[in-house]
C-alpha cells in the first residue's frame, strides 16, 4: 500500500501492528509519528521511537531515550459533553430527573464489567435506588442478555453495544464504572465525572 499510493505521512498509536507499518514507511521514505499514550511505552513504541525523530507522548515517558514532546491526551470532540445532563438523557432516552450511572468498557466492552455490575445489581438491588443506568457494553450480540439481567435486579437500564456520541453519555452521567484505558481515562477527566476504574 505504501509503494502503491503515495502518504505524506503515517501516525502510529503503538500496537503489534503499528511497528511493521513504521518500518516499511521508514523503507518508503514516508515520515513516521509516533503518538504514545502510555506512562511506560510497549515493546512496539519503544522499537518505532528508535526509528523516528517525531515522538509525541501524551504523558511523560518513563524508560525512554530520546527526545519525546509531550502532547497530551487527543479527546474527540464528540466525547465531551456539550448540554445539560437533563439535555443529554433525554437525547438517550432516560429519565431525565434521575441520576445517572454509566458502565462502560470503551468500544469494545469489557466481559468482567458487564458481568459483574448486572449481577452486584441481582444481589444488592439497593445500591442502585434512585439511580437509572446507561450500560455501553461493547457487544450488540449481548444486549438482550444484559437488559434481561438488569430487569431481573429490578433496575431501570438502557443498554447499547456502542454509542459514538460518547459526549451524551458523559454529559448524562453523574457517575460512572470504566475500564481504565488510556482514552476513557482522559475522557472521563476532560468531563470531570467522578468514576470508579
């Protein structure tokens, strides 16, 4: 694909895949950026870094060489919250006068999430008084199972496989329950949502 189409460049985020692609387009003469995001970066960051100059990291590196700039997180505008919470749960379909609880396990969901929170919700039902819950879950396939689960525990919640509009969803919630990856940590801290990783 390099050699066939000419890139002005190709921006990396790491990952098994990425450091083949940097290595051909380094081959190509195709200008390599890598963008990292994480504190300690993974062994394909680490081998794109030695062949880059243009080293960009969210955070401050640690057990790097080299100079990095640091960029810090990119947030989709899409994923911060533009309305009111009252706004943003009527755009979803919830209630829009009762608290907001969103579990979450970014895009592609989180098996241990989704489990565990319908089911604390069958065992103790009266932690969730009061509350509505948005559940993303990261698997259409699921959905039903996951609204069964929660109607059994006697809980009001939407459940959705994915939601591109991430800025509803934090604007709607008042807290939430998220996988603790790199760009659902940035997010829930650009929209100040107290969250339990």
């Amino acid at each position: 694909l390099l050699q066939a189409r000419r890139f002005d460049l190709v921006l990396t985020l790491g990952g098994f895949v990425a450091a083949p692609v940097a290595k051909a387009a380094v081959r190509e003469d195709v200008p390599v950026f890598l963008l990292n995001l994480d504190r300690v970066p993974g062994k394909a960051n680490r081998a794109i870094a030695a062949s880059t100059r243009h080293r960009l990291s969210a955070v401050q590196p640690i057990r790097v060489r080299g100079e990095w700039d640091i960029v810090g997180m990119p947030i989709r505008a899409s994923a911060m919250a533009t309305d009111t919470p009252e706004a943003c749960r009527r755009a979803l379909g919830l209630n829009p006068d009762r608290k907001v609880l969103l579990l979450t396990g970014a895009s592609q969901g989180a098996r241990t999430l989704n489990q565990a929170l319908p089911k604390i919700a069958g065992d103790r039902p009266e932690v969730f008084d009061g509350w509505q819950v948005l559940h993303l879950c990261g698997d259409e396939s699921i959905i039903d199972t996951l609204k069964a689960a929660w109607t059994r525990a006697g809980v009001d919640a939407t459940v959705l496989g994915f939601l591109h509009d991430m800025g509803q969803a934090w604007g709607a919630a008042d807290a939430c329950v998220s996988r603790a990856g790199a760009s659902s940590v940035a997010e829930v801290h650009a929209n100040a949502v107290p969250t339990i990783f």
